[in-house]
C-alpha cells in the first residue's frame, strides 16, 4: 500500500465516482448530525473521521490478507480520501480555540484523535475475520 499505483481507464473513472460519493456522503452525514445532535461540538465531522478510520482500519486489514491493490486506490484513497476530512476538523478546532472555547478546542482533537486510533484499531481487527 506505500508504493506508487497506476490506474487504468477504467479504475480512474471509478476512482472519480468513488471520491464524488465520499465527499457527498460526508456532507450529507455531517449536516445530519449536526441538525440532529447540535453544534456544541462538531459531531458530524468526529462521525465521520471515526466511521472513516474504522472503514479505513477494516479496508487494510482485508488489503493484506491478498485483495486486489486496485481497491486500496478506489476506495481507501478515493472514497475514504474524500468522505473523512482533516481540514474540517482542523478548522472547526481552531475556531473553538480562537473564539476562548479553548476547553471545546481540546475535547474535539481529544475526541477525534483517539476515537480516530481506537476505530482503526477496531477496523483491522474486524477485517483479519
């Protein structure tokens, strides 16, 4: 998985819808949750970096017990790549910060850190059957 893939024309295209459907999703879930459960904390954006570390966790594991690497970049990179988002994370963390909510600043980083380490973990774990 660290070395440089190439894809066909075929696995581009897929590669595209792959990373359209990821970025849909997050925004579709991320919106939801937040209507759902409040802005106190961004919980759509902690949902989705967890259900993505874990769908990432289960994805690696499954990659080396054989599957095709062709997967690794459709979906790990593509639509992973896009439904997860550190630049939201990091941003809304920041804005906790800048705004004196320094207290929320840390929960949210704590939050998403270890629930991010913790997903994984459980992702791979699930993935090796």
């Amino acid at each position: 998985m660290n070395t440089p893939l190439s894809l066909t024309a075929v696995e581009g295209l897929l590669f595209f819808l792959a990373a359209a459907s990821g970025g849909m999703l997050r925004f579709w879930l991320s919106n939801q949750l937040s209507r759902w459960l409040g802005m106190a904390l961004p919980w759509g954006t902690l949902a989705v970096n967890v259900s993505g570390a874990f769908a990432i966790g289960y994805l690696a594991a499954w990659l080396l017990a054989g599957a095709n690497s062709s997967l690794w970049l459709i979906v790990g990179i593509g639509f992973l790549g896009a439904y997860t988002t550190v630049s939201s994370f990091s941003w809304q963390s920041f804005s906790f910060w800048h705004s004196g909510r320094a207290a929320r600043a840390m929960a949210n980083v704590g939050l998403t850190i270890l629930l991010g380490i913790i997903a994984v973990a459980f992702g791979f774990y699930w993935g090796q059957g």
